[in-house]
C-alpha cells in the first residue's frame, strides 16, 4: 500500500487517464513506465551528441546532377527514371529542376507523368510548376486524366496556369467529379470530393449537395465500410447540413467510427493475432499493433533529443495543472526503450480518436472551447520554451469521453492532445 500511494503522488493518476477508457493508467503501467528511467542517462548522452551533430541533406543524385553538364542533364534524367529502384526514380522527378531548357523540362515531366509508378507520377504532378507558365496547361491537363492521388495533386497546380486558362481547367476538374458521383463505388465518390473545392464557385454548391445525398444514402444502408466511406465525405458538405448528417451517424449507432484515428482505416490488421505493420508517414518512424493492442498502442521512433522534449513535457503534470488542466495535453507516453544501435528511442504511444483538423472539417461541435484548450496548449509551451516543430491542426488529435455502452458522448467537450514531437526541441535562446 505504501508504494501504491508513492506511485500516485509521484505520477498522478487521474491526469493520465484518457477519457475513452481504451487503455487505463494504473498503478502497474505507471510502474512499467518508471522502470525505463533506468535507461534516460543513456537517451540524454546520445541526445547530446546529437545535438551537436550537423546533417547535410544533399542527396547523391542531386550532388552528381550538379557536375553534369547542362547540356546531359535530361539524358541523365531520363536513365534514372527508367532505374529498377524507385526510391531512384522519385528523387530523379524532383532534379527536372536542374534541366533549364524549356522544351526538355516540359518532356522530362510528361514522362514522369507515364511512369509505371504512381508515386513516381505523384511527385511529377507535384513539380508541374517547375515547367514554363505556357507548357502547364497541358501537364495538369494530362495529370487530370490519371485519376486517384494524381488527379488530385494536378487539382491543385490549377493556380499555376494563367487566369484565362483556369476557367477550362476547373471546368473538366467538375466533369471529373460529376462521372464518378454517377458510379456505385463509393471510395471513389470519396476521393473525387476533395477536388469540389477547386471548381469554379458557383458550381460548388450543386456538388456538395449530391455529396450530401450520396452521404444519406451510405448512412441508410446496411454497408458498414460504405458507411465509413460516407462519413469521411461529411466535410465536403456545406456546414450548414453537417449537424443533420452527425444526427444521422449517431441515430445509426455509428458514433465510434465517426471519430476513430485514421491510422488503422482500410489496413487489414488481426484484432486476434499479434503483429506489426509499418505506417508511411513524414517524420518518425510509426509502427502500428495488432492483436490486444490495436487501437490501444503504436510505436513511435523518434531522435533521443526530441524524446527528451516530449517526455519532459508529459511528465509535468503539476505545470499542465498551473496551466489550467485537469489532465496531461500531450501524446501519451506508455513505454519507451533506446534503440542503441540506430540511435532512435522506441515509444509505446496511446491512440487517440481522430485529429482536431478532422474534426473541423466535418462538424462545427466544441470549435470554440477547442480553440481555447488549443491556444493553453501553445501558451505553455512559449512559456516553457518548448518548440514542437509542426504544431498545426493535424497534430493536435481528440479524446472523446463513452457512455456506459461505449458510444461517443457528444454533450461533452473531448480532450485535446498534442502529438507527434519528432522535431521537438527546447529553444536555448530564451
């Protein structure tokens, strides 16, 4: 009992606790997490050098590209596009801006626009601007046609192109939109919708309202991955139709999937078997959990200088207390080790629900009391002098408190976390 009540004053309980009950801190898990202490002089030695440490970024592609001669550098270009590895092949898209002749830049991007790779063709859509005003008509044009995260990224190079070229350009982004709302595949609703907003105007509003439509439809159904499709499609309606559409998802009991973290939508990961998947993202490193710890943990790889920060700034309860919180705003941290043959430190992070960016888009519920709960948060670390690195709306996510039959409990105002501190640092000039 006396080590019990010294793990509470130590680590106080209640302000760890996440409101979903998804994975509740208790007297062990505290334990668990203290233990790894043992293991913080080795983390701060190799922040240290780290610290001082200089990287240089210049890849080996973009060093040899240089010395090429002008005159070469397309062919050059063109040889690394066709190369087998297609980590080669992407980095070679982003040197066309080496290669000054007009003509030659705007071939080199059409034929990243064909390659066999769609990321390859991502990052060709991406750098349209590198080609003359003129030649970008034609290559968002060509884009267009591809169709998925291409047509896309080519939507939004629209404002690359002169005014007068714009109108016919937001004009076949609509006839895009409008085919696929005449299909039954339902992702593909979905991802079309993003582009409504990229349209001309007045012709927004007759889209979104067959993007409410399409929503109702799914929610009426018995399709539970229909469903979830429909709801994501919620913030490309018109906010003045979202509170109906959230009636709808809550009348259909659908309230958990409403808000649940996008990390583990459309990944085939065993709630059963244990295993482990790697998440794309910038950053960190992320690994995600199956079996008993899905939805609950996801592994973190971070640089033992930003661990630092982050641990620092989550175990400060009484400073997020001072602060005017009754629980710890940041990313929970349930478990680390240091990695010392990578220089990484490993973090068993909890999973929250879904991003206040997110949640933003689709529904106007809590936006001012978040607003503030946000602003306490970046209040205190200027005060503290902590520099997260990326703070914006996509890295703070939400914690919804359940009721008794663990449905969302929306007459209350969720927690709002700050996450993901890989670039987090404590700035030494103050």
């Amino acid at each position: 009992m006396e080590r019990e009540c010294e793990l509470k004053s130590d680590f106080r309980l209640e302000m760890y606790t996440l409101p979903s009950q998804s994975l509740p801190i208790n007297n062990r898990t505290v334990e668990i997490y203290l233990h790894r202490h043992n293991q913080n002089d080795l983390i701060s030695e190799a922040a240290i050098l780290g610290k001082n440490k200089k990287e240089f970024r210049n890849s080996e592609i973009e060093i040899i590209i240089r010395q090429v001669e002008e005159s070469k550098r397309k062919s050059f270009i063109e040889g690394l596009l066709k190369n087998d590895d297609i980590k080669v092949r992407k980095e070679a898209v982003q040197m066309i801006w080496y290669v000054r002749e007009r003509l030659e830049q705007k071939m080199l991007i059409e034929e990243a626009l064909e390659n066999d790779s769609v990321e390859v063709r991502k990052i060709a859509a991406l750098v349209i601007d590198f080609a003359q005003e003129s030649d970008r008509k034609a290559l968002i044009e060509k884009a267009l046609n591809d169709g998925g995260e291409v047509q896309k990224i080519a939507a939004t190079m629209i404002t690359c192109v002169q005014q007068s070229e714009q109108l016919f350009l937001r004009e076949k982004v609509k006839e895009i939109i409008e085919k696929v709302f005449l299909s039954d595949d339902i992702k593909a609703k979905k991802e079309v919708a993003e582009m409504i907003q990229y349209v001309q105007k007045l012709d927004q509003s007759g889209l979104r309202e067959k993007v409410k439509e399409i929503i109702e439809e799914a929610l009426m159904g018995d399709n539970i991955e229909n469903q979830k499709e429909a709801m994501e499609m919620i913030e490309w309606v018109d906010e003045s139709e979202q509170e109906l559409l959230m009636k709808m998802v809550v009348s259909k009991g659908l309230s958990n999937f409403f808000v649940e973290s996008p990390l583990y939508k459309r990944r085939a990961i065993s709630e059963v078997n244990f295993e482990r998947q790697e998440f794309k993202k910038t950053g960190s490193g992320l690994t995600l959990m199956g079996g008993a710890l899905k939805g609950k943990s996801i592994i973190r790889r971070i640089k033992p200088e930003a661990f630092l920060v982050w641990q620092k700034t989550y175990e400060d309860y009484e400073g997020w207390q001072k602060a005017g919180f009754n629980y710890v705003p940041i990313e929970p941290i349930q478990s680390y080790f240091f990695d010392e043959k990578n220089n990484l430190v490993n973090i068993f992070s909890g999973v929250l629900d879904l991003s206040l960016a997110s949640w933003n888009n689709k529904s106007l519920l809590f936006r001012k009391e978040l607003i503030e709960q946000r602003k306490k948060i970046t209040d205190t670390f200027d005060l503290k002098s902590i520099k997260h690195g990326h703070l914006h709306n996509n890295n703070f996510a939400l914690c919804f408190f359940r009721k008794r039959d663990g449905s969302v409990d929306f007459d209350k105002v969720p927690r709002i976390y700050a996450i993901d501190f890989d670039a987090a640092t404590f700035d030494d000039k103050r």
